[in-house]
C-alpha cells in the first residue's frame, strides 16, 4: 500500500465507481441538490439537515447523510485538505473533522464544477489514476513558461 495525499489543486481521475456517505451539512447542499438528493425546502437551518438529537439535552445529533455514487471516469480535483491536530473531541463517535473538498471538473452524470467535502476516512479505498498534468506544481511551471514566453 503506498500513501498519497493529494495538494490543493491535484486532479485525479476515478477509475471505479465511488460511494460515499455525503454529509447534508451547508457545503454539501448545492451539490446535493444539483444531484436531486434533496430539496431546497427540506433544510430545516441554515447550517444544513440534521438527525434527530443524539443525547437527551443536546439540540441537534448529527447531520444527516445520504449515500452518493461518483461514477468512473468522473475527474475529481482537490480543493481543500483539512486535518485537525489530534485532541479529545476526536475520541467521540462522529466527532471526526478531517476532511477533503473536491470539485467536479469533468463528468457526464455529476454536476460538473459541483464542490463537495467528504470525511478523510470515507477517501480511503477510493481508486484513481493522477492525471498527467494534474499536479498542481506542474501547472504553476506550465502557466509560468507560456506567461513568460
């Protein structure tokens, strides 16, 4: 097993079909309603949809969380990475920040230029090639070359 971490602006090509739960909270809405996974009137706040409280005394449990599939051949470029240093919130259950954001660049049954998060540990597993220009340091040589030619 070998580790990869994507950079901000690392393109990547699935090559089998991805499913993931998609967390229904505030950055996830747009690309759940693009995806007709729910409905504009179904947020019960501005923050999102949530379950139902998951202790007597606490207002709100988790957010609710549908199951998506990104299909292959859908190519996928990190957006963001963000990974909280360990502390004792973590040991809860569900109380797991890490994520990734990812765009949609190119995909014929996913709403492309969507952006969505996903926990850290639901990207395990995920297979993908790199696309060839995808790193985003070689993108930056590319664009400086042609600004400076």
């Amino acid at each position: 097993m070998k580790l990869f971490i994507p950079a901000c602006g690392d393109r990547i090509t699935i090559i089998s079909d991805w499913t993931f739960p998609l967390y229904l909270e505030r950055r996830n809405m747009q690309f759940a309603e693009a995806r007709k996974l729910v409905e504009i009137k179904d947020t019960h706040d501005k923050w999102g949809i949530w379950e139902e409280p998951a202790r007597p005394g606490y207002d709100r449990g988790g957010y609710k969380k549908v199951e998506v599939t990104i299909p292959a051949g859908t190519v996928i470029e990190c957006d963001r990475v963000y990974i909280r240093s360990f502390n004792k919130a973590r040991l809860e259950l569900g109380n797991d920040y890490d994520s990734i954001t990812w765009k949609v660049i190119k995909g014929t049954k996913v709403a492309r230029h969507g952006r969505f998060w996903t926990k850290l540990s639901d990207c395990n597993g995920l297979e993908f090639e790199l696309e060839s220009d995808s790193l985003y340091r070689d993108r930056v040589k590319s664009v400086k070359v042609v600004m400076e030619s």
